[in-house]
C-alpha cells in the first residue's frame, strides 16, 4: 500500500518537533458512524481539529497527516513520552468499513514504521499504555475478532516491503468549506449526531433562522459548536433523547450510569431516566449558577486534579499517577474542563 500524505501545515495541536520517534501508539477512532474513515479524520485534523495524530487508516488507506518527528497530542499523558516520543496511529472503526481489512492496513504500516525508525516490537504500545484509557477498545476487549495479541504477531509477520509512501506530498491542508460535508464530518468525527434534523434544532438554538443547510449558515453553526457557545434558546424536551443530544453535542458521555451517577451528585435520586428527572438534570448541567458544579473556572487558569477523582468526564478511569498534580485549563464546557497537560476532559467537581 501507500501511505497518502495530507500534511498539516500548522503545528499550534502539537508540541512541535522533537519525537525521536522510540515508540509507536496505536488508537481506534470510536467513532462507528458510516463515512468516518481515514479521508475524513484526516480532514478533520487539515481543519485545526483539538487534538492531533500522526496517521488514519481504514480498510481502504492510510495518510499520514504529521511528519513523524513532530510531538503530536494524541497520548493523553502531556509532554509525557507518549505524546513526545510515539507516533500516533488512529484505526477508524467507522461501521461500513472492514475491520479487518483496517488491521491488515494498520499492521503494515506499524512494520514500515518499525523499520523505518529501528522501533522493536516491544515499543508498540497502546493507547491504554500512557493514559489508562480503554483505547484502542476493540483490539483491547477482542470483541471484533482481532485481539491484541493477534495484531502485534500479524506485525511480527508483516513484510516491510508492502508499505511506500507518496512521491509527491501535498503540504497544503485541505481547505473545507461550509457545505454540508464539512460540518457533517465535523459532527461524525465529535460523535454527534450530524442528520439535518438535528442540525436544523442546533441553528434554531443558536439563532440561525430558517436553516435549510447553505454554506453561510453551516460556516455559522460549525463555528458555534466548535466555541463551545452557549445557545440563545433552549434546545431541550422532556424525553431522555434530549438530555442525551445536549450530552453528546457537548462531547459528555452520555450513557445511563453517567447520567445516573450526575444526577446523584446533583441531589436527583433515585435515578431512573424519566422524563422530569432528565429536565431536571439538563437544567442543572445548563445552569452555571449551580453550588455543585461552579462554573467559575476560566481557560488558562491552574487547577489540581483531585485524589479522589475516579473518572473522567468521558468516563474512562483516572490513573493515579495523574491525580494531586496541577494543570491548566484549555477549555470549558457544562461542568467538565480539558486539561491541557494531560489532554483530558474532566469532571469539575474533581478539581480544585
């Protein structure tokens, strides 16, 4: 195969160059929806997306969107040694692509890396490695039929000879628009559900009047999500699929026990998912007056994760080493912040 090359032309997602490129880390997408493949993270990160890996691939290709030797954020540990020393390498799990056939790819490309910068087979990591995150998920838990263990002897027995890359390498990031494509892969690749009954309830929440899906007004509505704005109106019913739109459009985890275990820190119990405990929940979690969640905290402010924090926003375990230290703030949305260093949304009731 050959490794496509659509090379980000800024490094503000990275911490620059410097990887000596001693190991090799191996992620899966989680995103399942139909068309996240390699093309369209790829364009996701040509697009400034918040974190930044080195490779994508899919049953179909791989392109490389770093220069090895650039420190990409990918491996949740800060400038720890997975982000300045690994190369990243994310396998998209999207639904209408092959896994198994995305393995096959991947495993080729890990062989020519491995040849390429003299990494042993030891050096190829897991996500889970530097973070304690369950990542990559399928190849982890084997539930696709690939296990861990298979793909690194599927490396082991790969030729170096099956991978090259491009002659000619474009330098200049794709340049998306606002049509639908761009904010739908935008959507895709952040989990959300991106079908145009969604977008439409998204504009109209954000003052987009009239949303029929143009350029101008998709240019708009991408750049209200991406900021993390509020919206002018409430987007919110009493069903549980709107707590949950609010939850996912708000790259929070979703699922029942999240909300239960929110709603129990919010005084909500016992929790069963009705329709008025999901309104109240949501008001809570919009409410920035909130005494249990206060959402005084600001972007770039220093704060310390919490001995006893558990989980994170995204609710993946906290790894101990990683709690009673202090970080900066990037970013805040409802009651989670990222935290810059470790590159990891957390739970505001967990930092201090």
């Amino acid at each position: 195969m050959e490794i496509k090359q659509q090379l980000v032309s800024s490094r503000s997602k990275t911490f620059g160059a410097g990887n000596p490129c001693n190991f090799i880390t191996i992620h899966e997408t989680a995103n399942q929806r139909v068309g996240a493949g390699a093309q369209m993270h790829a364009n996701l990160q040509s697009n400034g997306y918040t974190a930044s890996w080195h490779y994508q691939v899919d049953d179909k290709e791989m392109i490389q969107s770093f220069p090895d030797e650039v420190r990409c954020w990918h491996a949740g540990d800060g400038q720890g040694k997975g982000n300045g020393e690994s190369i990243g390498i994310e396998i998209c799990v999207n639904s209408d692509s092959d896994f198994r056939l995305a393995i096959e790819n991947t495993a080729k490309l890990v062989r020519y890396l491995m040849e390429k910068h003299q990494i042993a087979i030891g050096n190829v990591v897991q996500h889970n490695h530097w973070s304690g995150k369950d990542c990559p998920h399928f190849l982890r838990s084997g539930t696709k039929g690939v296990t861990w263990a298979q793909f690194i002897q599927l490396v082991q027995n790969t030729n170096q000879g099956e991978v090259k890359k491009q002659d000619s390498a474009p330098s200049t990031p794709v340049q998306q628009t606002g049509a639908n494509l761009s904010i739908v892969d935008w959507m895709n690749a952040n989990q959300m559900d991106s079908s145009f009954s969604n977008r439409a309830r998204l504009a109209k929440a954000y003052g987009i009047q009239n949303y029929t899906g143009t350029a101008v007004q998709n240019i708009e509505l991408m750049a209200k999500l991406r900021a993390g704005s509020t919206p002018s109106t409430s987007t919110s019913t009493t069903s549980s699929g709107s707590i949950v739109d609010y939850m996912n459009s708000n790259g929070m985890d979703s699922s029942f026990a999240n909300r239960k275990k929110l709603a129990e820190q919010y005084g909500i119990t016992p929790y069963s998912g009705t329709a008025a405990q999901n309104l109240q929940l949501l008001n809570r979690l919009k409410n920035t007056e909130s005494t249990t969640a206060p959402q005084s905290f600001k972007t770039g402010q220093k704060v310390k994760l919490k001995s006893s924090a558990q989980k994170y926003a995204t609710g993946e375990n906290i790894p101990s080493y990683v709690k009673n230290k202090t970080y900066t703030i990037q970013q805040v949305k409802a009651n989670r912040v990222l935290l810059k260093e470790i590159y990891s949304w957390v739970n505001i009731s967990d930092i201090s």
